[in-house]
C-alpha cells in the first residue's frame, strides 16, 4: 500500500501565507480610551528628538548634494 502526498509546493506557499495572515491579524487589537495616554509617552515615539532627525536628514541631504538623498533615485547632477 502506498501514499501520496497531497501537499503540493503552491499548497504549502497558500497555506504559509494564510498562516502569516492569521499571525498577524491577531496582533491587531482595539485600543480603549484610558489605554491610550500609555501609547502617547515620550519613549513610544519613532523619533526621541524629531528636530534633532530633522537636522541629521538636512545635513545628510547638503552633503549628498541633492534633495532626496534618504532613498530617492537620481543625484545632483539632473540625470535619472
């Protein structure tokens, strides 16, 4: 008696990524009102000194010679 494997390489890929889907929808989760003013302290932030980012970002972007230097495409000479 022999089996065959019902599992194919696009089954495994489908099932994968439903799984990812499921993981990460579970993360989500309503936030109530009183909860909200521990979500808003200083260490929660993404930048601990936004205009301290501001200047590095201004600085980085003179010596790049080009606005845009944070990940856009082209230079300063005009050519794309």
């Amino acid at each position: 008696m022999t089996y065959r494997c019902c599992l194919t390489a696009g089954t495994v890929t489908k099932l994968s990524l439903l799984l990812l889907l499921v993981s990460l929808l579970g993360a989500c989760a309503p936030v109530q009102p009183w909860e909200r003013g521990h979500l808003a302290q200083a260490n929660m932030a993404l930048a601990a000194d936004p205009l301290r980012d501001a200047m590095d970002e201004h600085v980085y972007n003179s010596k790049e010679a080009s606005s845009g230097g944070m990940g856009a495409a082209g230079g300063g000479c005009g050519c794309n």
